[in-house]
C-alpha cells in the first residue's frame, strides 16, 4: 500500500506491556536502527490483552495519530506480531505503513542476505509471512465485479496472488532443497573424515563473528548492530594440539525468533544443530545476559540443538571492570565456560587450550615403507600426519618416519609399517 522511500525513514516506536510474552524496549529500538530507520518517538502503555481491532486501543491510536503527524513519520514500528486484519486497520487510520516485529526482522534479513542460499531463504519467510496477510489484507479483490463483456468464470485477482505466491513458494523450497542436500553431504564428509565441528551460537551482536576471525583468522563482517551477519560461514582451525576442527558462525538468535525465519533457515541452523560442541557466546557485558541467555537456550530448543553439548563464552570482558580471562570449571575439572575479550584476544588462548582438551587426538609414530607406484598414499600423508624424516632409495621406494592422529590409520592399511620407539 506504502511505498518505501530510498532514505530518511522516520519511524514512531510501540512498545506495550502485557501480562507475558513481554518484548523489550531497548530491542526494537536496535531492530529499528540495524533496519536503517531513524526512531523519532516511542509510545509505550498496558493492556490486559491486545485490542481486536487496532492492537491499541482508541486513546492510544489517537496519541499514534498525533505523534505520526508531529514528527513526520514514515512508519510505525509495533514491537509486538500483529494479525493482517490490525496491520490493515492501522495503516488506514494512520495514513502510514505500519510494520510489526515478525515484518521488521525479515526486513533486516533482507537486507543482511549476501549468499545464494540467504536470498532464498529470506525470500522464502518473506513469501510465507506475506500469504498470510493475502487473506485478509486484499478483501477487496475477492469478488469480481460484473459489467458488459467482464462476467462469466474467471480468476479473481486474490486467487492470482494466490497461485503465485504458492508457484514461487514450492521453486524456492525445490532449490532450497538442493543446497540442503549439498550441505547434509559436507557434514557427512566431515564425520566420515572424523573432523570436529564447533558452532558458534548466541544473541546476536554478542560478538560471535569478532571471535569467528580472531579463532580461524577469517574477516567476515563485523559490526556493532543486530543480525551484521547472516550467512552462515565455516572455516577449519588448527589446534595447539595439531588436531583440527571446523568452526561454524551462525545466525545471530533473538527473542521470539518468527517461526517463518526458524523454518526457513532450517538448513542453517542445522549446523548447530549436528554440531559436535556448541561455543554459547554471551555478551558479559550486557545487564540483561540471563534473561538472553534463557531466550537463546530456548531458540536451541526449538531448532533441536538443546541436546549438544555447550560451552560459555563470556566476551567483550574488556568492557568490564576486575575481570581478567579464566576458565570456570565444575567439581570434576570439566570446563563450563570461558571469560575472554575477541576484540583485544585477551583469553583466545584459554578458549584454544578447552577445545584443545575437548578433541583430544592420540597421535603415534610409525615408520612407512612405500613403494614408487603408492605415491597417492604419500601424497595423502603429506596432508594428515607430520612427517619427521623421509629418505628415497635407488628404486624410488619411500621411507617415511611420521607422526599421525590414530583416526588416519586407515591411510596405511596397503603400506608396510611397523612401530617406532624412540
């Protein structure tokens, strides 16, 4: 109905309080600036339950009315999810779009997707999310007016919108399928090659892809707003302990995530999900931290990854006063969780000595014996083991003294062998 301008929106804020299911205030403020919007004002209240009609109710509509006219707002942002009927209902009272938080969070998604796979997924919830406002939000189109030369069986426009829609709807999910399958066969790959995998998981702006570069040496974008990153990266790291692993950054988690981002993100969040450790990264500097440290364990329930095993990251400690980096561990010297700063790498090391501890390899040493025709096998070597002396005779035959993880003893199962011992 509302077209969106190119820059300069000015957004009025609601922000009610019920009796549950309570948002916070400072959040939408975030979700409205990372959306590109300036906040000019914000309308707060209570209400025992929402208004059936306009959500608000005829004394707070009117204050909308005023502060929309007095500031010159662009759009009203609603820190609550709002049925299509009340959507419909504001914008024709206010004379401006309105926008709830289920449509403000796609908006962000939208403009965060870089990737193949995040287009389609944004596009895919932003579809959904929309088939739901076709019912009731286009009412006018549901009968076809008659006239000379226009009656007779036809499509109505909403059952074009309709059949577009669901066609667009089931492409994108065919091509989303695909790059499931893609990533389903990489994480077989990596379990076949008994590789590790860690996923980065928690509120977003907790400081997850800071500490994603600072681990794995990557520079993915950064930056100090709700969801910076959306697409998903993995990148391998190396160990103090010589053993790899891959490390997953995944989509920052929010309260109440809209279930259209949950289902449509499914592919991605399953790297938390079939993860072999999650590293729960927390803001130790947020007043709220557990408050959203229950929101995030809750979005892991819903994704099913509730039951992989977790580790605290407290960061950003460098905005806090007395707290050096350290581990906290239970009564059985397991660690729990790790304090660190990612943007001044003060406790990396502590969080590499856990990890380190966690994936634990056993390496031994053995002395090869190849032939000239089984240089694939040295080859392969080369790449999973160290190798500590080699020598060649005069037939080309190989002699290699190694050292190597026991998972990749298979590679020597067509090779002579035997222990060495120093």
């Amino acid at each position: 109905m509302f077209d969106r301008p190119e820059s300069g929106e000015r957004a009025v804020l609601v922000h009610l309080t019920f009796r549950s299911g309570q948002e916070d205030l400072l959040e939408l403020k975030e979700l409205a600036k990372s959306a590109g919007t300036l906040p000019v004002f914000v309308v707060t209240g209570s209400r025992k339950r929402p208004d059936p009609k306009y959500y608000v109710g005829k004394g707070k509509l009117e204050e909308l009315k005023l502060a929309v006219e007095t500031y010159g707002a662009d759009v009203v942002l609603f820190n609550h999810p709002l049925a299509p009927s009340q959507e419909r209902n504001l914008e024709g009272a206010l004379g401006v779009r309105v926008v709830d938080r289920n449509g403000l969070i796609l908006d962000i998604f939208a403009q965060r997707a870089q990737s193949f796979e995040g287009k389609l997924q944004v596009e895919l919830a932003q579809l959904k999310h929309l088939s739901t406002r076709l019912v009731r939000g286009w009412t006018h189109l549901e009968r076809q007016k008659g006239g000379i030369g226009l009656r007779g069986p036809g499509e109505t426009q909403l059952e074009t919108d309709r059949r577009l829609l669901s066609l667009r709807i089931k492409q994108i999910q065919q091509r989303l399928d695909k790059v499931d399958k893609q990533r389903h066969q990489g994480r077989s790959k990596r379990k076949k090659a008994e590789v590790p995998s860690v996923s980065l998981v928690g509120y977003t702006n907790a400081g997850k892809s800071s500490l994603f570069n600072t681990l794995t040496g990557a520079d993915i974008y950064t930056a100090d707003q709700l969801f910076a990153t959306l697409d998903p990266t993995l990148r391998s790291c190396q160990l103090p302990n010589n053993s790899e692993i891959v490390i997953a950054d995944t989509v920052g988690f929010i309260r109440h995530l809209p279930h259209e981002l949950v289902a449509a993100f499914k592919s991605t969040l399953q790297e938390a999900s079939e993860a072999d450790l999650l590293l729960h990264v927390i803001d130790a500097h947020s007043e709220d931290r557990d408050e959203i440290i229950v929101q995030v364990n809750h979005v892991l329930g819903d994704i099913e990854a509730d039951k992989v095993r977790q580790i605290e990251v407290f960061n950003k400690i460098d905005l806090l006063d007395n707290i050096q980096p350290h581990i906290d561990r239970d009564d059985a010297g397991n660690p729990l969780r790790v304090w660190l700063s990612a943007e001044t790498g003060a406790g990396i090391d502590l969080l590499n000595q856990v990890l380190a501890e966690l994936f634990s390899v056993k390496k031994v040493k053995r002395r090869c014996y190849l032939q000239p025709d089984q240089g694939h096998i040295r080859a392969k070597l080369f790449t999973c083991a160290k190798i500590i002396d080699e020598h060649i005779d005069d037939f080309g035959a190989n002699e290699l003294l190694i050292e190597i993880d026991v998972r990749y003893l298979g590679l020597l199962k067509e090779v002579k062998t035997e222990e060495f011992t120093e």
